[in-house]
C-alpha cells in the first residue's frame, strides 16, 4: 500500500512529475544548493524547540502544546506557499482524523515571518481528492509531462527533465 506523506501533498501542489520522481524514489538531490540551505535552516532555527516529532507517517518540525496543540512547519521562502500550506493542513488532517484537533503555523525564519492556517471543512473533502489523485499519479508507468515552471530552474530534477 501507498503510504501518503506530506512531501507528497506538497508535491502534488507544485509538480505531479516531482511527485513521481519523488514516490519512485529517483533522488537527484546531491549538490543542490537550495536543498543544503533548507536543511541548514532547519538545523539553526528554533534550536531550543523539540524538533522532527513524529507521529504516524508524519514528520512535524516542532510542535507547542498550550490550551491547544499548535504544529509548526519551517520554510525556506515564500515562493511556494501553496504547496506548503497544503502539507501542513494534510497534517491537520490527519491529527483530525486521529480525534486531535490541532492548528498549523507556517514559519520563514529568514524572512521572520509566521502564517496560520487551519483546517476547514472544505479543504478536509478536497484532501480526500488530492489523495486519491496522488496514488493515481505514482501508480503511473512513467512520470507525467514536464511542465516548465518559474522554479524549475532551482528543482533539484531540472536537468532530468531538460534532456
Ligand atoms: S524541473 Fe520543473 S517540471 Fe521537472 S520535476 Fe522539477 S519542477 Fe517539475
């Protein structure tokens, strides 16, 4: 069985092709500056907080627990909002469904800024969709079509798919 991750989510947002490269495990990661700088990041950012806490097939950054439990995902940048506000609420959905009423905030050290986001109901039935539609893409023979994004300069798949 697919086992469905918020990378996959997040994914699935910005490039179906990255997600089949992804679920099939083809890592072009090496050398890739942007992917050093993120992991970096996320080494020197909120170094007193409980970092990498996992539950079930979810890896949270950190989590807060007050009145509420609040999970905390790190960005690099900006530029892919979308994708990251959806692997968050894929997490929100999850804890959801494990009867854990949680919220999500997405932060971005290097710009020092913070976003909330919070599981409505509609995004809950769009999660059942985006799932199904996932599991359809990596069950493809071969990834789908590139298609030339102002990012995929900086995808660590660029020269795979410009061949
Ligand atoms: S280079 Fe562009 S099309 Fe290719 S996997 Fe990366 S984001 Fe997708």
């Amino acid at each position: 069985m697919i086992e469905i991750t918020g990378v996959m989510i997040q994914y699935f947002k910005s490039c179906k092709r990255e997600l089949w490269f992804y679920a099939h495990r083809i890592n072009m990661n090496y050398d890739n500056e942007d992917i050093a700088l993120g992991k970096l990041i996320h080494e020197k950012s909120y170094s007193r907080e409980n970092k990498e806490i996992k539950f079930d097939n979810m890896a949270f950054d950190f989590v807060k627990k007050t009145n509420n439990l609040t999970i905390f995902e790190v960005k690099k940048s900006r530029k892919l909002v979308e994708p990251a506000k959806y692997q968050l609420y894929f997490y929100l959905w999850n804890m959801k469904n494990s009867g854990i009423d949680a919220k999500g905030v997405l932060v971005y050290p290097d710009e020092r800024k913070r976003e909330s986001v919070e599981l409505t109901d509609e995004i809950s039935r769009e999660m059942k969709i985006i799932i199904k539609e996932i599991k359809k893409i990596i069950s493809l023979k071969t990834p789908p079509k590139s298609i030339i994004k102002p990012y995929c300069k900086k995808c660590s798949y660029y020269e795979l798919c410009m061949v």
